[in-house]
C-alpha cells in the first residue's frame, strides 16, 4: 500500500485525483494540503501546511500552483517522500531548482500526465527526422477558458521535444499578431486557444510544399491525467534520489513489448578458426560474395589462439554455405562444422530493456522452467535474440508472455 499525499486537494485536479485513489485498492490518501480546502468536506486528513501534516505520506503529489513550488520542495524534504510534480506553468528557473533539489529527493516532473500525449511526443520526434528542414512546424493548443498560463506547459514541452532533433536551432513564435515580416523557415510557431470547457487538446502540424501532416492529442476527461499521476505514484514509490520523467516510466513499464519468431532459419556453427583477422575476414566475405544474408553472428573469446564462430542464415542457403565452408578445411585443418537446421529464433524487444537490469537473466530463468536449452542468443540495447529447438517455441514463447507480462 502506497500513501499519498495531495497538494492541491481543493482544486479540480486534487478532486478527480482524490477520487480515483480511492478506488485504488493499493493507494492511500493519508492526507492533503491547501491553504484553501475546508477540511469537513474531505474523507481524509487536510492540513493548510506541510508543517502540520508531518510525515504522513511516502508519495505527494502536487497538482496546485506554480507559486507554492517553494514550499513544496521544503515539504517534501522534511516529510522524506517522493514527490510528484504534476503542475504546469513554471519558469526555466523554477523547473532549474526542482531539478537541484531532484539530487536529494526521488522527484517525478511532467508538464501533461497523459501517457497518449508523452508518445505523441516521440512520435513527433520521428517526423521532424524524417521531414527535416523542408517543413514548417505549427503547434496549436486548446484549453478550457479557466486556465490561466498560455501557452500551456505541454506545448512548451512539445516544441522543445521537436527542437532536439534540430540541435536546438529552432525559434519559437508565439501568435503573429505583432509581426509583419515573412515565417523565417528557423521559427516554430505555438498558439493558444481558451474557450469553454474543452479539457485540452494538442496539435503538431508538419507543412511542406503540397502536403501536411497532422499529429493530434485530444482528452475529453481529467480522469486521464488522475490516472497518469497514479501511474506515477507506484513507479516512484520505491525510487532513488533522482530526476524522472515520464519517459522513464513509460519505457520501465515496457521491458519487453514485442516477441517476435521464425522458423525460416539454420544455425551454422564453425570451430577451431586461427584466431587470424585476415583469416575470419576471409571466411565472411566468401560467404558475401554468395550473397547470403547472415544474423545472430557470434564470435568466441579465443582459446587456445583459436575461436568459435556461429550464425543465422536461411535455410534455403544452407547446402551452399556448407560446402564453402568445407573449402576452408584444406588451409584449416582442425576448422569443424555443425549445422541445425530444425531451430527456431525467438526475438524479444522492448524499449525499456536499454536502462533495466536483469532482462536476460528472466529470459534465461523462464527457458531454465521449461527445460529448454538456449543453441545461442544475441543482444543490443533493446533486443534479445535466442536460438532454441524448433519443437520448443510454443512452450517458449508461453513462457516469455508470462514471465514479462505481454
């Protein structure tokens, strides 16, 4: 059970906060903060300072004002918690001092608490890669008619995300009401709408010559942003001193996302190679010159000034490659080869596997519970791959939804 506290409780985001915490079976609010709540109106303990509410909590949560960030920061040191900043609108200085202070307290910080609106932002990424300098970007932000801060935190958000791909290089503009003069192609524009109550919407628009693309983010509840704050509170109820965001919950909550199999591929395994650069240079580009397609090559530590060296290919090429590999044999005399052919190749993919630990040890642990031997595995920053036998994959892959939770 994780307790939290609201700072904020008696705002609209403190309420519909509230209330979905408590039907989180394991989330407690054990108290709030604000200097405006009236207490009888709250199931829960509402003090009008940190310094009443002594160290009620492992988690705070603010969702109030930019103006009591201050206050915040020293609450939640002398409460010890872990500390949610779910508010919008503060100033590159305000945001430079919760990040010093992130050096002695694990702090979550997120100008939008949508997850949707977090991959709109890697998606966003992606299109000014691709679509580089030849586009003008627009961002378009709607809010309802309360909100106060314009242009909203997300947008700021949004436009700094975009100009990382352009090294920062980009000029925001905000409105063209002044400006006379034409769009400078270096120029990202960001516009405000306050109208009604539309909860918030976020739109990128990519115009090049002839055609436009449009990335969009819509919420129709602030349930979403409850959720995401809840979201939160359990990724940080156990974390280090640290600055986080929700890139880093996002990609530790997706460890492994996608397993992938084939059943198209042999395994070629060649032993007793010289330990010789010029001599393994040789053998890969005979195999080159084939034109066969190789994966999951894999090279021994030398033993013995000998190494080992194993790879994928397609079966259909098989009976060739073998045959030039026998080739060798004759300025190799100790080279020996194996070939199975009745493999499958298991793939297992996440973006989260680059900063969490201990990946390939549950890989490994959930074949040990099957019995199931691993022929050779490979690995990058964001994928495994393994070679077993062909009649194991079904059980294998069983056991990797399983033991990740896909």
């Amino acid at each position: 059970m994780v307790r939290i506290l609201i700072h904020g409780c008696s705002g609209t985001m403190g309420r519909v906060l509230a209330a979905m915490a408590q039907t989180s079976p394991d989330i407690e609010i054990a108290a709030g903060v604000d200097p405006a709540a009236q207490a009888a109106e709250f199931t829960f303990p509402v003090y009008t300072s940190f310094a009443d509410a002594g160290k009620a909590a492992d988690v705070i949560v603010d969702f109030s004002t930019p103006k009591a960030l201050k206050g915040l920061l020293e609450g939640a040191s002398q409460m010890d918690a872990a500390l949610i900043v779910a508010t919008t609108g503060h100033t590159d200085d305000e945001t430079a001092l919760i990040k010093a202070r992130a050096e002695r307290l694990p702090i979550f910080h997120a100008a939008n608490m949508s997850l949707g609106i977090n991959l709109m932002s890697e998606l966003i990424q992606k299109a000014a890669a691709v679509l580089g300098q030849g586009f003008d970007i627009e961002i378009i932000e709607k809010h309802h008619n309360l909100k106060k801060d314009a242009p909203s935190g997300t947008a700021y958000a949004l436009a700094e995300s975009l100009n990382q791909v352009f090294l920062n290089d980009k000029k925001y503009v905000f409105g063209r009401h002044t400006r006379t003069e034409r769009r400078r192609a270096e120029d990202i524009g960001i516009h405000s709408v306050r109208a009604g109550t539309i909860v918030g919407e976020h739109q990128v628009l990519f115009a090049g010559k002839d055609e436009i693309l449009e990335v969009r983010h819509s919420v129709y509840s602030k349930q979403v942003f409850a959720a995401g704050a809840l979201q939160a509170v359990r990724f940080m109820s156990d974390k280090a001193p640290g600055y986080y965001t929700m890139k880093d919950m996002i990609v530790a909550q997706s460890t492994v996302s996608h397993v992938y199999t084939s059943d198209e591929d042999a395994l070629v395994a060649i032993y007793g190679i010289p330990n010789d650069p010029h001599k393994i240079t040789q053998v890969f580009k005979k195999i080159g010159e084939l034109k066969v397609n190789l994966d999951m090559i894999s090279q021994t530590a030398p033993v013995q000034d000998k190494v080992s060296i194993s790879f994928t290919l397609p079966r259909t090429d098989v009976e060739r490659t073998v045959a030039l590999l026998k080739e060798f044999q004759t300025t190799m005399p100790r080279l020996q080869l194996e070939v199975l052919p009745e493999i499958s190749k298991i793939t297992v993919e996440g973006p989260g596997m680059e900063v969490q630990s201990g990946v390939a040890a549950q890989v490994f642990e959930a074949m040990a519970d099957q019995n199931i031997a691993l022929k050779t595995i490979t690995t990058s920053e964001t994928k495994i791959s393994y070679i077993i036998a062909q009649d194991d994959c079904a059980r294998a892959v069983s056991a990797i939804k399983a033991a990740f939770g896909i």
